[in-house]
C-alpha cells in the first residue's frame, strides 16, 4: 500500500511537470514581442548560395523552421533603401508614403532633401549633426505608431547604423530610436524622439565595443580557397584561379586586414563588425527595457546596414560580401539563443527580410557573356542640356538629376510659353536613346495615364506628385548608373525587388509559400495579428498563410 502511494505521487509529480513543460511550450494568444529584422540589399539568392556554409542555429534556421515566402517582391520602380524601409513599416509604396528614394530635389528651395534629414531637431547622445533626424518626411503611419495607439502600454525599439534605416522603420510614436554616431562611435537619438537617452544605452556606449570593433582587422571567416561561392567560382583554368586566389589572400592580409585609423568609427558601417554591434545594440535593447515580458505586446525593429555598404563597395559576388554573410550568420545565431531563452520562441514572433536586392557588377555579367554595362548621369545631363538649348535656346532647362529622375526648371518653361507636358515628353524621348536606357516615362503620363500592369505600373507606384522628377528613366538589365560604387540597386528587375520574406517563432508553421507576395502585405498582416488598426495609407493585404497558420 505504502508503494502504492508511492508510486502514484511520483507519478503526479512526474505529470505536472512535464505538463507545466507543455503549457511554456503553449504560444501566447498574441506575439509578446516582435521582431522585424532587415538585412540591407539582401537578395533572395543568397539565403541558398550560401546555405550549405550557414550555421544549422542562424539564418538555416529561421528558413527551415518558419514560414518561408519564397516570392516576395517590392513592386515599384526605384527599389532603394529608404523606400523598401518605408514601405515594410507603412504597408503602401512610395507614392503614397513619400519615401520615393533615399534622396531627392526639392523644388522649393533647390537643395537635396535627404529621406529623414531634420535641421529642427537636435542630437541626443552624440556629435552636433549625427542626431539631426526624424521621421518629417514619412507621410504615412507606420506599424509601429498604429501599435502606440491602439496599446499605449507597449513598447517600440528600433536600431540601425544609419538613422534612415532606424527613423523609417520606426516612424513617428516611438520612444526608442537609436542609430551609430559615426563620429564619436555611440548610440545617439535625436530630441524628435527623447530628452536623454536610457541608461541602458548610456551603459552599453560606455563599454567602448564601438572602438575595439573599429579597431578590429577584418579576418576571413574560413580559408580563402573556400569561398567557391565567390568570384573565383567562374574561373575555369586551375592557373588562372590559383593567381587569383593569391591575389585575394593579399586583400585579405591587407586591404580588409588592415588595421583602420583609430576612432574611425564610420569604418563600422563597411564591415560585418557593424552587424556585430547592431546585434550588442538589440540585446542590450530587450534587455534594457524588458521587451516581451507583459502582456502588452512589444515591437524591436533591428536593421543590418552594413551589408549595404559592402556590397556597394565590392559587389554582391565578391569575397567580401559571402564573408560578410557568414559572420552574420553567426549573429543571428547568437540573437535566437538569447531571444529564445529570455522570451521563448513561442511568445515572439520574427520577420526577417530586406529592404532591397543588388545587381551584379556589368564586370561581372561580362564574364558570362550576359549584357549588362554603366550608365552616366553626369554625361547625359550635360547632352541633355545642350540638346534643349538648341531646341529652346540657351536656358538652365535641367535643375537637377536625381536617382534616376530628371528635375526641370519649370519657372523658366513657364516663362517661356512652354507646355510642360510636351516638354517633359520631349525629355522622355531623348533620353531614351542613351545606351542602356531601357524606357523613360514622363510624370505627365504618370499623372494621366492608369496602368493595371507591366513596367509602367511599377513606374506609378513610384511616382510622387511633389516630390518626383519630371522625367523617370529605367535602365536594361544588367544596367547600373555610374555613381562611384561597385554596384546599386534601384530597378525594377529581379535581382532588385526579389527579396527573402520569412516568418519564424509563434505560431508559425515549418512552410514554403510560392504564390507572389507583394512587400505590402507585411504591415496589415502584422496588424492582424495584434488585432490593430493598419497604417493609414496600407494597400496590402494580410497573407493567409500567416494569419490562419
């Protein structure tokens, strides 16, 4: 009998706990956290062109155990950073929420307005300029301020290198905004958002990670000769591939080995080390705050901006940008570790994805005989100029060129009896025999034409009526515009809008989804989820395969 009793308490106790093991294992009934994660300029090959070098705990993980949409596109003519930020927080796309490049002309003053510039809000924590930012320029709502109203008790965190990247995603209602100061190596804010910042930034900035990463040398992940997956890939003859594999061993040893000048703390935004400190900045973030531990549902916005200067600077198949990817990886390994174990995987929910794709270098192209080369602004201008000046006389007809956007000097058509209409096609047309000019649209056709698909609708979707140019051009395939860097964005092609879009942790199952997705769906589905109201100006839909998981 005394056994007996035994045998039935052990029992008892052997079932509640296993039964209290299940109840933590149980999601909560909405997301206690969530968090978006933007890789900048991360194409959607790279998630397999690198996945047999991934850790099984990183990014493998996220594609293997979340929702993975596999056709996810940005769908809109000028894919840059800022706008694909803008549009991931807002729901719609530049010609709604204003964000319709990274910069552009203002016709009122004729100066370069930058996306989140704000000379009327001062810095937080940092240098005199590095915090002159907020989010003026947005003109929208963005998921972040819909979750401030609708749950005052929640909490809103997003971090970057860059302010663009942390102000846009964030918007307007958020208490936590931080970005790099370049110059003194801290994490700043602007008094758009904050009087002082927590103590928990104050505390993480004085441990001085910022100058020991800037000072780090920049080490190859593996051995150099495993990086098939780079250029050296396409190099058939074993002499030629060994000459080259020496040369990068010697940028290797000393371009990126190099030790960079001390409290160069900018060098942060060209190496995988910035990724590193951005991925302190969000732990300590969680941790500062507490995200995820009420029933109030909180929101951590974390960008990865590192990745954008590097492959600007060397191109998305070079050495660099697959080591860059590799060291990521083991970011986002070590960040699941700890989200995982302090809020548990069931109670937050993770969206990870990018803000745009990159093109290959025409050098690149060139080695498989694919068409592609460089397109000059600069040059065409000037033809442009002279073209007009001996159609119209002699004028400053071009103000400004922009991003693809030609700005004209409208008082002066004005005052000459011009029709702008027919000046703007005039332009449409010359520009459109350059080489590597694909097709040229005017904003009076965008104004007055409607388009249901095709190009032009990305050309629409694009199109700001204040703030666009008179004249947009779109580049050929592999077409990139001559601007000082190794490679860009900014088409409306494959390798530009095709993006990872995945969904891990919550209630979300182990799924790939094919059908399209347009990167709008994003902030209503979120929405639906928290059961909140969506952004002001939102034209996506909730995807189904996410919120009736």
């Amino acid at each position: 009998m005394r056994l007996y009793k035994l045998l039935s308490l052990v029992l008892i106790c052997l079932y509640t706990t296993g039964n209290a093991q299940g109840l933590r294992s149980i999601p909560s009934e909405k997301p206690k956290l969530i968090i978006e994660i933007v890789v900048s300029q991360m194409r959607f090959d790279y998630i397999s062109r690198y996945w047999d070098k991934f850790s099984d705990g990183g990014i493998k993980q996220i594609a293997t155990d979340g929702t993975y949409c596999k056709n996810a596109r940005y769908n809109y003519m000028l894919t840059q950073a800022y706008p694909g930020i803008a549009t991931i927080a807002t729901g719609t796309n530049p010609s709604v929420h204003g964000i319709i490049s990274d910069k552009w002309y203002s016709r009122t003053n004729g100066e370069e307005i930058f996306a989140v510039t704000d000379d009327k809000v001062s810095t937080v924590g940092g240098s005199f300029f590095s915090g002159k930012a907020s989010p003026k320029n947005l003109i929208t709502s963005t998921i972040a301020d819909e979750l401030m109203l609708n749950s005052p008790k929640s909490k809103v965190v997003s971090i970057a290198l860059d302010a663009g990247s942390a102000v846009l995603l964030a918007g307007h209602n958020a208490k936590g905004v931080y970005w790099l100061d370049a110059e003194k190596g801290s994490w700043v804010s602007s008094s758009y958002y904050v009087d002082t910042l927590p103590s928990w930034v104050d505390t993480l900035n004085s441990k001085g990670f910022a100058k020991l990463y800037a000072e780090k040398e920049w080490k190859a992940q593996n051995p150099i000769e495993q990086y098939e997956e780079a250029d050296t890939a396409s190099v058939k003859s074993p002499e030629v591939k060994q000459r080259l594999v020496d040369k990068l061993k010697r940028i290797i040893d000393g371009i990126l080995g190099k030790p960079v000048q001390k409290n160069n703390f900018k060098q942060l935004t060209e190496t995988p080390y910035g990724n590193l400190f951005t991925k302190d900045m969000a732990i300590a973030a969680i941790d500062g705050e507490q995200l995820g531990k009420d029933d109030a549902p909180d929101l951590l916005c974390v960008t990865f901006s590192a990745n954008r200067q590097i492959s600007q600077k060397y191109g998305p198949h070079s050495v660099e940008m697959e080591d860059t990817y590799l060291k990521l990886d083991k970011d986002i390994e070590h960040f699941l570790k700890y989200v995982n174990s302090t809020i548990g995987r069931e109670n937050t929910l993770i969206i990870f994805t990018a803000d745009q794709g990159v093109a290959s270098t025409p050098e690149f192209l060139e080695k498989s005989k694919i068409p592609g080369g460089y397109f000059d602004p600069k040059k065409a201008t000037i033809l442009l100029g002279t073209y007009l000046n001996a159609v119209y006389g002699q004028g400053s007809w071009v103000t400004a060129y922009h991003e693809k956007q030609i700005y004209l000097n409208r008082r002066l058509i004005e005052d000459s009896n011009l029709n702008l209409a027919e000046f703007q096609q005039r332009v449409a047309d010359f520009m459109v025999e350059f080489s590597g000019v694909a097709s040229s649209v005017s904003a009076h056709t965008l104004q007055t034409s409607f388009f249901s698909n095709g190009a032009m609708v990305k050309f629409q979707n694009s199109y700001n009526q204040r703030r666009s140019g008179d004249v947009i051009i779109n580049l050929e395939p592999g077409w990139i515009e001559r601007n000082g860097t190794t490679t860009s964005a900014n088409s409306p092609y494959d390798y530009d809008t095709h993006v990872p879009l995945i969904w891990y942790g919550w209630k979300m199952k182990r799924k790939s989804v094919y059908q399209v997705v347009n990167m709008n769906d994003i902030a209503p589905t979120i929405s639906t989820i928290l059961g909140i109201t969506w952004p002001n100006g939102s034209l996506g839909l909730p995807l189904k395969d996410i919120v009736e998981p």
